[in-house]
C-alpha cells in the first residue's frame, strides 16, 4: 500500500476543450510524483466523422430526460474509431511528447470497465414510448482495480476510454463521467475531477456568471434539476463517486491554462459530502 491516493481525471469530448492544457498539467502533476488515471470522451469528434461517413448521429432520450448516443453495431464502430482510436492515441501521443510514460486503454483491455450491457433502451420517440433493442449500452459496475495499480506501481499512466466490457464479452457504450466515478471509487481516489467546455455546474445554463462553486452531496438531487442534457450524466457520476469513498468530486473548466490544478485547488463546482 502506498499513502499516495490517485487522482482521476475525466476531460470531456466537447467542441472548445483544450487537450494541449489538459495534458500541460497531467505531465507537470506526474513529474511531482503524483499517481494519476486520465479518462477522456470524444461525443464532438463522434459527431463529425459519423456525418462524415454518412451516418448523421442519433440521440435517445429516455422518460426520465437523459440523453444518450443511439448505438447500434454500425455507429459501435465510428465510436470506437474515434475513442479508443484518434482520440486515446493524440492524448497518449501528446503525454508522450511531455516525457509522460501513458498507456492508452479502451474498457475492452483486460475488461478494465466491465457490466451489463442493456436488453433494450426506453426511449421516448416522437412523443410515444418505444423499446430499442440493437442498442450497444451499459453501465459499468466493475473496474479492473488490479490492472491501472499494476501500471500505476510502475510509473506508468492509463489513459482510459470507452467502449466497455460487457458481461458476454461485447463492446458496449458507456457514459464517460459515469465510468471515471467507477474508476475514481474503485482507487480509493482523493479526488474525481471532471472538465469539460463550461466553468462548471452554472444555475442558468448558458450563463457563465451563475456558477454555483459548492453543492453538498446531500443537495445534489436538488442541483440535477438545473443541469440539462448530458450535464445530467455528470451530476450523476458525482453522486456515485461521493457514495463510493470519494472526498470530493470537482467539476472544471477545460479551457484554461493549469485546468485540473486550478479545479484541484477550488475553481469550479466543487462536490462534497
Ligand atoms: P463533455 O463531452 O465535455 O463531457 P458534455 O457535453 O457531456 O461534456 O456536457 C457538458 C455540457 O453540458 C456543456 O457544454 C453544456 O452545454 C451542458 N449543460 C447543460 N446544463 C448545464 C448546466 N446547468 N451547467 C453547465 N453545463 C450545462
């Protein structure tokens, strides 16, 4: 055992995020010795190449208001071109290019994120409540713990995307937040740091000045009334994270310069017990 606590990084797959900064920052909290796990999405850059190949993405919203990629076996196979593909081999590139020793991982290798994949998804479609049922989703309950400690005892970074295990061995479509809290709970991590294209949880989304810098875990059934969309998913993966042993939880800005030692130190939307 090492006192060291990890610390998982989730950088998001929205258009204006500044992967340059992000990883700026991994390698100078690396070369301070610290151990960390970097887990990254790709939704924008999954929407242009699936319009580029003539499939034109396609979203699911279920009854309760959450928004997810519609994934049948054809657009499981532009998603994984972009995640485990174009997007983890820049991110590992440009670690490697800061003197980061990463190692790019899809939750298929060695099953490091595992579950059950969904027998068919609600979906409300035109107003009426549909069953989908060639849907490649799920939801991780299992990490494979054993495996980033393996590389982290070694001086090595994971560098982690979807797609997922399923329990019969299929890839599967997870949500990224939702996996990194996984992640975050099945280290021990300290903190889960989650940045995407917005300062953090804003009260009146798109206004930027509304940013609510602290939220209680007990006050975030309240705080997922404001969050729309896929920041729905985030509050989430806060929630599970807290719930797994996870001090705090900290939504930032991917943006700016130094982005997860700012958001480590406060700025932000920070989530605790
Ligand atoms: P990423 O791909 O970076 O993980 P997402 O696109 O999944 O990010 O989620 C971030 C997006 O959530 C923001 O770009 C914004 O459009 C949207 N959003 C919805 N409601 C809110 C809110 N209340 N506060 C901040 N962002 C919000």
């Amino acid at each position: 055992m090492n006192n060291n606590r990890p610390l998982v990084v989730k950088v998001g797959g929205s258009a204006g995020i500044n992967y340059d900064l992000v990883c700026d920052d991994v390698a100078a909290l690396v070369k301070a010795g610290r151990r960390m796990v970097l887990v990254h999405g790709g939704s924008h850059e999954t929407n242009l190449l699936s319009k580029r190949l003539g499939k034109p993405p396609r979203f699911l919203t279920s009854p309760q208001g959450y928004t997810s990629r519609y994934t049948d076996a054809e657009t499981l196979d532009i998603f994984a071109m972009v995640y485990a593909g174009k997007m983890n081999t820049r991110i590992v590139e440009r670690l490697q290019k800061r003197g980061v020793n990463a190692v790019g991982l899809s939750g298929l290798d060695g099953r490091l994120l595992e579950g059950p994949r969904k027998a068919s998804v609600r979906a409300i479609i035109d107003g009426r409540q549909v069953l989908v049922h060639d849907d490649y989703t799920g939801k991780v309950t299992r990490v494979n713990a054993a495996l980033l400690n393996l590389l982290l005892d070694h001086g090595y970074t994971p560098v982690i995307s979807p797609p997922a295990c399923s329990n019969e061995g299929e890839a599967i479509n997870v949500d990224g937040d939702r996996a990194a809290a996984m992640i975050a709970a099945a280290l021990g991590a300290a903190q889960l740091i989650i940045l995407s294209n917005v300062p953090g949880l804003l009260r009146n989304f798109p206004d930027e000045r509304t940013l609510i810098p602290h939220i209680r875990y007990a006050e975030l059934e309240q705080a997922l009334s404001f969050a729309e969309g896929r920041m729905k998913k985030k509050v989430l993966g806060a929630a599970e994270a807290i719930a797994g042993g996870v001090d705090q939880v900290i939504f930032g800005d991917a943006r700016i310069a130094q982005p997860i030692q700012r958001a480590m130190n406060g700025a932000g939307t920070v989530i605790a017990p």
